[in-house]
C-alpha cells in the first residue's frame, strides 16, 4: 500500500465520500496479440454531419472505415448546458442589482455588517454572489426578514445552480462513457493505434492576421467544447495501454493528396468534408484519406512519436 486518497463531493444537501487506494502489485503478463489483429488509424476531429457530430474517423487494414459520432440527443444535452448557464448569468445580475439596492435600515445587526460588506465589493463576481447566498444573511434570518423578493431569488437561484450543475455532470459523464465503448469495440482486433497528431490547442489559439479574433468561428468552438478531442485521445491511449496496444502519434500530410492522382488541388473549399480533385474529379473524404496515409507503408507524415508499445519490436 502506498497511498490512500479520501474525497468528497456535494450531492444536493448532502455529501459523498470516496476512497480510493493506491498500490503496487506484480506486473501482468504481457497479453498476446490476438489472431488476425490489424493497424488502426484514427483521426480525430469535429465535424456537424446531419446525425450528430462525428468526433473521429477510424481506419481498419483492409476495412471500411468507421466513424464515432455523437448523437444529436446528446447535443441537445449540451446546448441545455449553454442555456442553464445564460439563465443563471441572468439570475446573478438580477441577484446583484437586488442585494445592491436593498435598504441596510431594514435589517437588524449583525446582517447590516453582512450586506454592507458584500454592497461595498466593487466588482462582484458570481463566486461572491454564491458565498454571500450561503452566508448567516440567508440562514439565520426569517423569510419575513429577508423579505419575500430575495428570499425567491435565492431558491431560484439555487435550483438553478444545482439544476445545471447536476446536468453538466451527467452530459459529460454519458459523453465519455460513449467513448469508452466505441473506443474498447474499435480496439477489439487492433495489433497498432495510430493516431492523426493534430495540435487542437495550437489551432484553438490561432488568430487572424487582420484582428485579434479567434482563427477558428465561435460555432466551431462551441462543437468542439462538446466533441472534446482530447477526452477521446485521453480514453483512446488508456484502452490501448490496459490491453499492451502499440499506440503511436503521426502527424498526417496536410492538406491530404487526392488519393487518385496525388494532386493538391481542389474545387471545394479546405474545410468541407467531401474534397473534390481539381485535376481528376475524383472526390473523396480527406479525414479517411489522412487516416490511410498514416496506415500506408510509408505514411506522409511531418513528425513520429511513440508513446506506448506492445514489445521492443513495435515500429513506428
């Protein structure tokens, strides 16, 4: 036993405790390949398609590709999230300007003290405005006392808090669990994982050369929040490494040659899905492309880094 980590968290009213116990034991053995395991590439990505939003393209040796796409229930959990959340930014303001113009005289000590404290903070945040609601000014005055227009607000308040806490938590917890499993059934015969290493983050930084705006739109941002790309890498090298997969990072050609002629040249624009060749008309999906030339014998690829390995003998 090396290490033992108690924990807690709020659930409603109440709390919830967790131990969690860490130590070491015997290695397993290492797990044999299983017969007919193949190379799987992955690209990950976020893309509106009419079903939901697919979040990654996975490539099978010999295979069709397949796609882990996000079901538009689930979306619509998500835009729940963004609209509780406005809603209680509207709360907060209207929870402001109430508690600012209350009169202190209505009050007796030491609540005056409580309320001229919060008046006098000059930018109120809404994690002042959480810990004055939880504050003696609420718990240990009458509802006649605090008056029937505050005392509202706060149960409003409340609920709307816990509402949208208790969702985001439940939304992100299915999300995850979907990938988990498409994750483990993708992983059922793999041999190799190698995935598209593509630079999210520097990608979400970018700006414009014109302004100081975002380089990616704000719709764009909001699908990707939901698709969270680097949950999926993080669960995907987890499943690889519990069942001792080779899982390597490859930075893909970009933009991708039409894999007809080779040429780089289109009539669609670089972000649509469906590519059309300038050259030979052929058109193709450019996130299945990436993936088959990370799995081709000599993959276009810009950098290589390995991260796990079934054996001394994985290549990358």
């Amino acid at each position: 036993m090396k290490e033992v980590i108690i924990t807690r968290r709020r659930h409603g009213n109440s709390w919830r405790w967790a131990a969690s116990f860490i130590c070491t034991q015997q290695a397993d053995r290492a797990v044999p390949e299983p017969t007919g395991a193949k190379r799987i590439a992955i690209d990950v990505g976020w893309r509106r398609v009419p079903d939901g939003l697919r979040v990654a393209t996975v490539v099978i040796s010999g295979q069709s590709p397949s796609f882990i796409v996000l079901p538009a229930s689930m979306l619509e959990s998500f835009s729940l999230i963004d609209e509780l959340r406005s809603r209680l930014q509207a709360s907060n303001r209207l929870g402001i300007e109430m508690l600012q113009s209350a009169n202190l005289g209505s009050f007796a000590q030491p609540f005056q003290d409580l309320l001229r404290d919060f008046q006098s903070i000059s930018e109120k945040r809404p994690v002042d405005l959480a810990k004055f609601c939880e504050s003696d000014f609420f718990l240990l005055q009458a509802r006649e006392n605090v008056g029937m227009d505050l005392w509202a607000w706060r149960k409003g308040h409340k609920r709307l808090t816990e509402w949208l806490r208790n969702h985001h938590r439940k939304t992100v917890g299915h999300r995850n669990h979907f990938y988990q499993n498409k994750i483990i059934e993708a992983l059922d015969q793999a041999s190799e994982v190698i995935v598209n290493d593509v630079k999210v983050g520097e990608i979400a930084a970018r700006r414009t050369s014109r302004s100081e705006s975002p380089f990616v739109p704000n719709r764009v941002g909001h699908y990707r929040r939901i698709a969270a790309p680097s949950e999926l890498i993080r669960a995907l090298k987890l499943q690889a490494e519990k069942r001792k997969i080779a899982f390597n990072k490859l930075e893909a050609e970009s933009p991708v040659r039409c894999p007809t002629c080779g040429s780089l040249s289109r009539k669609t624009r670089a972000d649509a899905l469906p590519q059309v060749c300038a050259n030979c008309d052929s058109s193709f999906d450019q996130d299945v492309v990436a993936c088959e030339s990370l799995l081709s014998p000599a993959p276009t690829a810009r950098t290589t880094r390995s991260v796990k390995a079934r054996s001394a003998a994985a290549t990358t």
